[in-house]
C-alpha cells in the first residue's frame, strides 16, 4: 500500500478513495477535471498497482482498497453511509484512514453468526465488539491482486474454536495469521491511515 505515486496519478487514487467514502461510488472525471484520455491512462497505472480494480464488463472503477462497489460480508456504516469494504482488515481500516469513527457489521465466515464491531478515537482503538471473542484470519496468499487472491480468506471468525475448525477443514492449509481484533486493528491502521494523511507521501 506503501507506494510512490506521480503526483497527478495520487490526486486521482484519493479522490476515488473520498468520492467512495462519501457516495460509495465514483464520478472521478468531474471532480479531477482531468481529460477522459488522460484519465484513463492514470487509472490503468493505478490499477498495476494493484490500488483499484475495474470492472470489466462495465469499465468502471469496482474497487480501490478498502472500499467496493459490490456487495460484500464486510459492511460499514459511516455517518449515515453504508459501504463494502474488500475484506475484514479493509473494514477494520476504514475510520482510521478517514480519521472518524465506524460501526462495522459482519458475519462469522464459520458459522454466520452476526459479527459488530464499532471503533473510537477516530479509528485508533476499538469501543467495543460482540461477539467479544472475535477474531481475524490474515491470509498471507496473494498472487497478483489481493482482490482475488488473499482478500476473500481475510475475514472474521467469531472464536478461535471456529477458526480452528474453518483452519483444519482446508487442503492444502493457507498461509496466514491469526489475529486478535486489537492486532487487525494495528494492522489496518498501518495498511490504511497513512492513505490520506498527506499527498504524494507514497
């Protein structure tokens, strides 16, 4: 996530990041000013980054972590907006890039079971959790697009006993770690809070 971008590439990577904080889609044209033709070219770098993704039938922009545009397990509602995040670090991560607060709602990958969690302090800690067992599965298998790769393992479990369960159930067994909600949250803060924070920074 850590990446040095041109500046008019990361001008358009964090008005897609805001436009989907705000309206959960995005209309980049209008709010860059930026030539179609020009445009275009900039979101395909963007996209060999592997800092969005396209849909291709459309040719619209379908996802630039941490949000989407399709529906997902992973849902956060923020300021009266409910958006989908890519996976459950996605989720995590968030209010922190926004520097607000957020109520993430989710599902056991296990089980089904509800999952809700709401964070405080603009992100940077968690004010509570139910189940309070809740724990994250971070799938370290990543193969050209976290997307399609590591994005749809990473999620959470609503016990060690179900991750367990979900863990010896695979063959082969991925890679990855098993996170306590407050190490995700660390996680998603580092992957997540810096986005924003300044241009031209990665």
């Amino acid at each position: 996530m850590n990446q040095t971008l041109e500046p008019e590439k990361d001008r358009v990577w964090r008005t897609v990041l805001e436009l989907f904080a705000v309206l959960a889609r995005t209309e980049i044209g209008k709010e860059t000013g930026i030539p179609i033709q020009n445009l275009s070219v900039l979101v395909s770098g963007l996209q060999a980054h592997d800092l969005v993704g396209m849909d291709g039938a459309g040719g619209a922009i379908a996802y630039a972590y941490p949000f989407t545009g399709h529906e997902t397990e992973h849902r956060v509602r923020l300021h009266g907006t409910q958006l989908n995040a890519v996976c459950a670090i996605d989720a995590l991560g968030i209010a922190g890039m926004l520097r607000t607060d957020a109520v993430i709602e989710s599902s056991c990958r296990a089980c089904g079971s509800r999952i809700e969690i709401t964070t405080a302090q603009g992100g940077k800690s968690l004010s509570h959790a139910r189940p309070v067992d809740t724990v994250v599965w971070y799938d370290l298998v990543y193969s050209g697009r976290a997307a399609t790769s590591c994005c749809p393992a990473i999620a959470f479990f609503c016990s060690d006993e179900e991750l367990q369960q979900s863990l010896s159930a695979q063959s082969p067994r991925r890679s990855g770690y098993r996170l306590t909600l407050d190490e995700a949250l660390e996680v998603s803060r580092a992957l997540f809070e810096p986005v924003l924070a300044t241009a031209g920074a990665r």
